[in-house]
C-alpha cells in the first residue's frame, strides 16, 4: 500500500504508465507479425522426409557407399504439427514466413529424386543445398525450373546421373551453381549455351568432373566476366569435336588434350577462385588476376612460372603441383605477402630456390618436393616465426642446414629427405617449440649430433637415417618426452647404447637403430616396457637373446633383429601376442635353433625371413597356408627336413625361399595357386621327381632355382604355348636329368634374350 501511494505521488509516473502501456502494444504488434511456415510448405517437406528412404534404391542403382546403419541427419527434427521454420537446416522469410533457405548437405539422405519430388511446391525457395548424399544415380527433373527464386543451387557429390535438363537455364537469378563430382552426370552443348544466355547473375560455377564431352568450347562465349569462381576440372570439354576456346575465355580441358590455356585468362579480372587442368604455358596474363585467391593448376604445361604471378597480392594459396612446369622459379613470389600454401610438387624445376620468403608472413605450407632443385636451403625460411609445414624432399639441395638463426623458426614439420645437404645437424632443430615432425633422411650430413638444452619441444618423428653421421648418440635425444619415431640407420654412430635410457620415452612406438656401430645390452633384467611399439630395426648390433621390453606390445607390425648373435628358440610372445596384421619379420643370420612353432600360424605376417640360422624339424603344414597377405617366406640355408608344405591360401605370396635344407618328396602342384610368385628356389634339397614343366602357368615367374635336388627324366615339352612368359634365369644343374635340351623352351624365354641397352638377341645352339 505504502508503495502504491509512493508511485502516485511520484512526478514521473505518467511517464511510466505511457512506457508500460507502448511496450504492452508493441509486445502484441510484434506477435501477430511472426508468421508460422504456411500449411502446404510444411507439408511439402514433410512428404519429401518420407519419399527419401534407403527403399527407393533398387539394386541396379549406383550408390556410392554402403548405407547400412546410416541415419539421416537434420530431418529427423522434421515433425507433424510443428512449425516448419524452426526445423533444422530449414530458413524462413521473417516476415511472410516462406522457406528461403533449405540445406541439407552432408545429411545421409539416400533415395532417388524424381517430377513428383514435393521440395518443386517451394516456389519462394532461394538457396537449396542437397550436396554430399546419395541419390542413387537419379536424373535432375526438369521441374528444377519451377523454383523461379533461386538463388543458390548446389547439388554437388550426391550421385545424380543422366543429362543436365534444358530447364535449368530458367533459373535466371542463380548466383551461384555447383553440380560438381557427379562423374556420372553430363551436360549438352544446347544446355550449356542456353544457361549461359540466361544466367548472367552468375559468380560461382562448378562443374568439376561433369561429363561434358560433346559440348563445343565456344558455347561458353558469352559467359559472365564477373564470375568470382569456375570448375571445369576433368570435365572433358570439348572432347569429341574439339573446337577452339573462346578469346575471352580460359580453355579447360582434361589430362591429355592438346588445347592451351589462353592469353585472354587475364581478361577474368573479377575471378577469385580457379581450377584448370590444361596444356601450354601459362600466359603472363596470369597476373591481371588482380582479385584471384585460390589457383589450381595441373595437366601437362609446359615452361615456367611467368614473374607476372608477383601481381596476385591477393591470392592465398597456390597449388601448381604434377603440372610439368620446368624453368627457375620467379623472385617475385616473395611478393605475395597473403599466400597461405604454395605446393610446386612433383614438377621439373630447377635451379637454386629464391631466397624470398621474408615477407610471406602468412605461408603456412611450402612444398618443393620432388624436382630439381639445386644450391643451398633459402635462410629467409628460417627466419620465419608462423606455423609452417616445409617439403623439400627429393631434390639436389646442398650445403648445409643454416647453423645460425635470429629467430626460433615456428616450423611444425621440416622434410628435406632425399636430398645432397651435407655437415653437422645443428642442435637448433631439436629444441624449436612446435617443429612435431623432422626428417633428414637420405643426405650426406657428417659430424657429430651435439648435446642440446630440452625445454618445451613437442618433435615426435625424428629421422636421420642413411647420412653419415659419427661419434655417440646424445643422451639429450632421449629426453624428448614426445618422440614416438626414431631412425638413425645406417650411419657410423659408435659408443655405448644402453636401452634404459628410452625407458622414459612412453610414447615411442618406433626405434631404427641398425647398421650403426653402436654396442647395446638387451638385458632381461629390465623392467620397463612400451606397450604402443609397433616397429623395431635392430640389425647388425651382435645382440644375443630377444628384446624383453616389447614383449607386452600388443600391435607390433615390424621387427628386424637379423644379422645378430641371438641364440635358442623364437619366443612364444613374439608371434601369438605381438605381430600384427601385414607384419614383417626379420630375423635371419642369427643362431636360432629348435623347431617352427605352430603359433606363427596364428600371426598374419607380410614377410617372414628366418633363413641363415639353425632351425630344424619339418616345416608346419599351416605355414603354407597361414595368411592371405604373406608376400615372402624365407626359409633357407637352416635344417628343415621332410616335404615343402601344400599352399592353399597364397594369392600375395611373391617369394618363396627353401634353398639348402634337407626337403624332400616332390614339389606341390599347389603352387600354381600363388600367381604372383615371382622367386621359387628350393636348389640345395634332396626333392625328386620330374622336370615341373607345370609351373610354366605361373604368369609371374622370374627366377626358378631347382638346382642340386634329385629331380630325374626327360625335360619334356611344355602343355602350354607360351610357357615361363616372365623367366630371366633358370637354375637346373646338379640333378639327374636326360635327353636333348627342349629348343622350344628357349625358343620362348624372351625376357632373357635382351642383352644390354642395345637390345641384342642371343642365339641359342639348337
């Protein structure tokens, strides 16, 4: 009460009652504004929920993925007697309450869109997102025109096939057109003119690999100069009739097709985003792109990079890579100060690479892998503090790596495999606070690696494998807490390695130490352990008895421990808890004695080499029969006796080694089953029966080795008309064979008969 009397005898509350009494109105104005979806809109999407469905796919239909289990996304808000406009991925007008806006990419739908499809009844619709689903090679109906509103269509990787109907081109306000990776769908030259006469609003148009092979190239005359992006990547444009490229426009053709790209490139002043595949040089032109960003380039060009590319300052990224391109590269590149990647890959350029990146503060990937360059390492790189992934693998590179740096470089990832760089390794390297990834493999460096200060390095993968380094590794390398991967094989490391000292190292799942000159102790006595191993390379280091520490590894997928001393029988571990699948294992030229266990079957390993060691008994019939994806078994030079197993399940086998054992019987017509095998030598044995003529079916077959065994008889004349087709050398002596020597087998050994570079033939006595 007291309150109420206090607010009459206040001078302002008029006022307030006319505010309260204005905000009451309005409150009420805006209600009746916000119109809900209209009735037939709501019931149009709701039918299109239930026509797309996995039943509308017959099995004739090209779905690109198995859908099993898939639930579509956004849709499943979509309910009966709810507003429409505030179902997902659904937009409405404010004010009348049409649907404008209707995006669905990406949302698992899968069926088949046909005329009766219920979205057409969405005649205010501006933007209609159907990319990235599966549409189970449906054509796009001709009622696409009735959407007279659109703005924005994009139906690209969805999986619609057939011809692209005339009836598009009505969609005379389109901005923006993507029916891109749709590599069934085509387009015809009528259409094409047609939508080019009508759609003269366009700023985006992608049609990367629509199949276009029938359409003329100048049917794209009249097409917009203010497109801001174009796709005509792998579209085989002007495929079947050819046909010269309009004056004012790009030629854009697929891998193979002798049509260059343009002078008149430069006329597209407005273009912001462009994919080529094409043939040529690349024009000068290039750089009137003034507002270009994004430049994708590949085919087979010819020459080099024109200076003029120094004028795209606006450009963000650069990808030139498998383009053939040659010649130096230009200084002006130092000149786009807004790049983000430039990859020049697999290309054949050559010369020294500028030194001009200081002002390219923005590089966040350079790749100049895979040519051939020469000289030294530009030292501008190294003076960059941005995130920056490096690829300078597979050239001449040469010198050395900088040794001094005015800055700690924010390098993420250095790969300069592969290359000539030759001295020390500098210790700078291993202590930059983000380089995660460093690969020097493959150079000539020397010296010593010096001790260096750990602080906050995050390197996991350090591989400086076959250089020619020296002297003791630094303890300092072990204090890397990150580091999963270690390779230091071969060099001329010396010293003592004591395996305590990776006990620290919990995330090390890779350790290549071999061919170095380094003394280690494998002692049982430690106890540590790396359950995350999944490769260890310890060849030629004289140790004695098997690595305890990965015993607990569990996904182990390679070890190499050949060329050592290690005595006694194989491990139960080493085969039933850790190779994996497509494993490898190494372990030949040691001093292992016993019997093949039967759990090496349980294993489903790649390569297995045992040869060179003391192993005895009969070889386990699973062995034959053990994995699909076994590509070699080595098993020579030890004591195996009894017959070679049946080979059942060998289609990757392409090495089979049994020389100098004790086998015996004959060899298993089984063998026809490995078609990839390319060696078979089972010399050394004491296996009889006749000349297997029989393996002459093997289509891969290049080195046969069935030297002294006791195979007996006639070498008679092949079943097969053209036998051995891939045989380079046959090795048959010592054994007991008779008769002439069959002239048609050498009639037919042409891989033999090359000689040299010259091509010779070698005559054989008849």
């Amino acid at each position: 009460m007291k309150m109420l009397v206090w607010l009459f005898k206040c001078p302002s509350f008029p006022l307030f009652i006319l505010l309260l009494s204005q905000a009451i109105v309005s409150s009420v104005s805006f209600t009746s504004s916000v119109h809900l979806c209209p009735p037939y809109q709501n019931f149009a999407l709701l039918q299109f929920k239930s026509m797309i469905s996995l039943n509308n796919c017959t099995s004739e239909n090209r779905c690109i993925k198995d859908l099993s289990g898939f639930n579509p996304r956004k849709i499943q808000s979509w309910k009966e007697g709810t507003d429409c406009c505030l179902w997902d991925g659904v937009s409405c007008d404010n004010v009348t309450g049409n649907v404008i806006d209707l995006h669905l990419g990406g949302c698992n739908l899968y069926g088949t869109i046909d005329s009766n499809i219920s979205l057409f009844l969405l005649s205010h619709l501006q933007r209609l997102n159907l990319s990235d689903n599966y549409f189970c090679s449906s054509q796009i109906p001709s009622r696409i025109s009735e959407l007279v509103s659109l703005t924005h269509l994009d139906f690209s990787e969805s999986d619609f096939s057939g011809s692209v109907p005339l009836e598009i081109s009505h969609l005379s306000k389109l901005v923006s057109l993507d029916l891109s990776y749709n590599p069934f769908l085509s387009m015809e030259t009528f259409a094409v003119k047609r939508m080019v006469q009508n759609m003269t609003k366009l700023r985006v148009l992608l049609l990367g690999m629509v199949r276009m092979y029938n359409v003329a190239p100048h049917s794209l005359v009249n097409l917009s100069s203010s497109l801001t992006s174009l796709n005509l990547y792998f579209c085989f444009l002007g495929f079947s009739h050819g046909g010269e490229f309009p004056p004012k426009f790009i030629g854009v053709v697929a891998t193979g097709l002798a049509v260059k790209i343009p002078y008149s490139i430069g006329d597209l002043k407005n273009l912001e985003f462009l994919n080529v595949e094409g043939t040529g040089q690349l024009p000068n032109s290039i750089g009137n792109l003034g507002c270009l960003k994004q430049l994708y380039l590949q085919g087979f060009l010819t020459g080099c990079i024109p200076s003029s590319i120094g004028n795209l300052t606006q450009i963000t990224q650069i990808d030139l890579e498998y383009s053939n391109l040659s010649g130096e590269l230009p200084l002006s590149l130092g000149k786009l100060q807004n790049l983000e990647d430039l990859l020049l890959g697999e290309n054949n350029f050559t010369g020294a690479i500028p030194n001009a990146f200081t002002n390219l503060t923005k590089l966040a990937s350079v790749s100049l892998g895979y040519n051939n360059f020469n000289g030294k390492l530009p030292f501008s790189l190294f003076n960059l503090t941005q995130p920056l992934w490096v690829f300078f693998s597979s050239n001449q590179l040469t010198g050395p790596i900088p040794s001094d740096i005015n800055c700690r470089p924010g390098l993420l990832s250095l790969d300069i495999s592969h290359n000539l760089l030759k001295d020390a390794v500098p210790s700078w390297l291993f202590v930059l606070p983000l380089l995660n990834s460093l690969d020097l493999s493959y150079n000539q460096l020397d010296g010593h690696i010096n001790d260096f200060q750990v602080n906050s390095s995050q390197l996991s993968d350090v591989d400086i494998s076959n250089n020619k380094l020296h002297g003791p590794i630094p303890r300092s390398l072990f204090q890397l807490e990150h580091l999963t991967g270690l390779s230091l094989s071969p060099n001329n490391i010396t010293g003592f390695f004591d395996l305590e000292m990776i006990s620290k190292l919990k995330n090390l799942s890779s350790l290549d130490l071999s061919y170095n000159n380094l003394s280690i102790n494998t002692s049982s006595s430690f106890n540590f352990t790396f359950p995350r191993f999944s490769s260890l390379r310890l060849s030629s280091y004289n140790i004695s008895e098997f690595p305890i520490f990965i015993k607990d590894s569990t996904f182990v997928e390679q070890i190499d421990l050949s060329n050592n001393k290690i005595h006694g029988h194989v491990p139960e571990w080493i085969t039933s808890r850790c190779l994996a699948l497509t494993g490898l294992l190494f372990l030949s030229n040691n001093k292992l004695s016993g019997e093949i266990s039967p759990s090496f079957c349980n294993s489903s390993l790649g390569i297995l080499d045992l040869s060179n060691n003391h192993l005895n008994g009969r070889i386990p019939h699973c062995l034959g029969n053990f994995s699909y994806s076994t590509s070699v078994l080595d098993l020579r030079m030890n004591n195996f006796y009894g017959g070679i197993p049946e080979f059942e399940n060998c289609q990757a086998l392409t090495t089979l080694g049994l020389n100098g054992n004790q086998l015996e019987g004959v060899l298993p017509p089984s063998l026809l089953n490995c078609k990839e095998l390319e060696i078979l030598d089972v010399g050394n044995n004491k296996i009889t029966g006749e000349f297997p003529r029989w393996l002459g079916s093997l289509p891969n077959l290049k080195v046969l080795v069935l030297r002294s065994n006791k195979f007996h008889g006639p070498i008679l004349n092949p079943k097969t008309k053209l036998p051995f087709p891939m045989l380079r050398i046959m090795d048959a002596s010592h054994n007991e064979f008779i008769g002439p020597l069959p002239a048609f087998y050498f009639e037919h050994f042409k891989p033999m008969m090359t000689v040299g570079q010259n091509g010779s033939q070698l005559e054989y006595v008849q």
